[in-house]
C-alpha cells in the first residue's frame, strides 16, 4: 500500500503548493491510512498543521515522524517544525531543545545525501534565537513576580491578551471564517502590537525605576551564532560574519567552512571586529555578567 501512500502524498503536496491547506490535510491523512511507516507523511502533514494552527496536532505529527524515522535518520524539519508548534503553544524550554536539535542536524548532517542550503542554516539559526530569547523572557518574568514587581503583572496581562486574540484567530481559521493568509496577516499585527507594548512598558519602568529596572537584553549583533551566547571576543570571516573567537577556532578543528555558509574557511582568514568588540566590551560593563546567566 505504500505506491498509494506515496501518491496522496504527492497530491497532498500539490494542494499545498496551491495554499490549498486543509485539502492537503485530508489527504496526507489518506496517505497515513494507506501506510504509516513513512515519517515524511507525519512531516509533511505537520507542516499544514502549523499553517492551520493546530499546534496540537502539529506536535504529535512531529513525535511521530521522529518516532518512525528512528534517533540516527535525518528529521531536521520535524525538530524544526516540533519547536515551532511548541512555541506557539508557550513551552520555550521544549522549543529551544528541538530548535537546537534542528539546527545541530543541518550544521552536522547525520546523512551525506541530506540537502542543507545556506539558507536553510540561517532560517534554523535564527529561529534558534527567537526560542532563546521566548525562554530568556519567560525567566526574567517568573524573576518579576518572585520580587513582587508590578512590571510582571503588567506584562502577564498583555501576554494573555495577545493569546486570547491568537487564539480567537485559530478558531476564524479552524472555522473557515479566515483563510491561512488573513490568518498569519492578523498573527503577525497581534505579535508587533504586543512587542510594541511590552518594549515600551520596559522603557517606562526604566525611566521610573532605573536600580531595579536595568535592561536585561542581549542585541542579536552581539549574539554567538553556533553557541548562541554573548560574544566577548569577536572575530571576523571575509563574508562578514562574526563568532566567537574561541567557538570558531574550536569549529574549524572539526570542518573549514563558515558555520552559516558552508564556504570554504581557515583560522588565517579570520580578522578581529574591533568594532563590535567595542560594543561587547560595552555590553559586558554594564553589568550583563549580573545577569547574563540566565540567557
């Protein structure tokens, strides 16, 4: 049964292509009737899953398809889109482990057939930190409330008007009363709106309040792209992307390439930033060691 298997998926595929998403559901779930054993179905059917918000159903796809896939195959888009479900559903830990699964898998291929673009290690990298800093914020919020600060209520409040409006819009779509398009429109205006908000209400309390209100964020140009940790010692590869000088110099023992470009690198070609090493000096006299620990 799995030639039939194979074509639902291949029609299922298409309907995705033409943003056709639950047509495509339905379908991949005609190809799992037909032959379960494939994990690419399960990816697949994730996939759509996350365009309709089911995060539920997204995740268990994911856990299937890893499941039936075995530890030492090739999934990185199922830890991929498992981290992103498990993002929406407010559990940055797990989000975090299998975002740096993913990105552990397309930096370090389990298989020599595996297509990994360039492009590929920038999107996993960058959702990496958008995990991390979902994770780093939901610390520094629980460390608010222990203190009994006022700043935490203020934000839980906005945090749960930004879900109930999410979730209203799941329901439009789950309902058909939107399509996937207008859906992820209203998502993202929902997710800049609350930024906006919670950005501005930090500022507020940093004016009021500057002891016990410090910012507590790390600018992503300051960011380590392999251990996703503060740099202190910046170096600089001839395409312009900068990593920490121990991180790289221990890269390169393993594979001379960019990290992020698979282009051909070696320790002589790296130059030190002296320019953002300013910025890291500044970073780390601010007193960031204070706190950086929870990053």
């Amino acid at each position: 049964m799995s030639y039939l298997a194979d074509e639902l998926k291949e029609k299922g595929n298409a309907a995705f292509r033409n943003g056709q998403y639950i047509e495509a559901e339905e379908l991949y779930t005609q190809a799992v009737q037909k032959y379960s054993r494939n994990p690419l179905i399960f990816t697949n059917r994730a996939n759509v899953r996350l365009k309709l918000q089911r995060w539920d159903d997204a995740v268990n796809d994911c856990l299937k398809s890893i499941e039936v896939a075995g530890p030492k195959t090739q999934n990185n888009k199922a830890f991929y889109f498992l981290a992103q479900a498990q993002l929406a559903l407010h559990h940055p830990h797990e989000a975090l482990s299998s975002a740096l699964t993913a990105y552990d898998q397309v930096r370090h291929p389990l298989s020599p057939a595996a297509k990994i673009s360039p492009k590929d290690l920038e999107t996993f990298s960058s959702f990496v930190l958008k995990c991390k800093k979902a994770k780093f914020a939901t610390r520094d919020r629980d460390r608010l409330r222990r203190q009994g600060h006022l700043r935490a209520e203020l934000e839980e409040t906005l945090e749960s008007n930004k879900q109930r409006d999410l979730d209203a819009i799941s329901a439009q779509l789950s309902n058909q009363e939107l399509g996937p398009v207008e859906a992820s429109e209203r998502n993202q205006e929902i997710l800049s709106t609350f930024d906006t908000k919670i950005a501005e209400l930090k500022t507020l309390f940093a004016i009021a309040d500057p002891t016990n209100h410090k910012p507590r964020e790390i600018p992503d140009h300051l960011i380590d792209m392999i251990t996703f940790e503060p740099m202190h010692d910046p170096v600089m590869t001839k395409n312009g992307h900068s990593y920490e000088r121990a991180t790289i110099y221990e890269h390169l023992k393993r594979s001379p390439t960019d990290p992020l470009t698979r282009d051909p690198l070696r320790v002589e070609d790296l130059r030190s930033n002296f320019g953002l090493k300013a910025a890291c000096d500044e970073f780390w006299e601010s007193g960031a060691s204070e706190w950086v620990i929870d990053w």
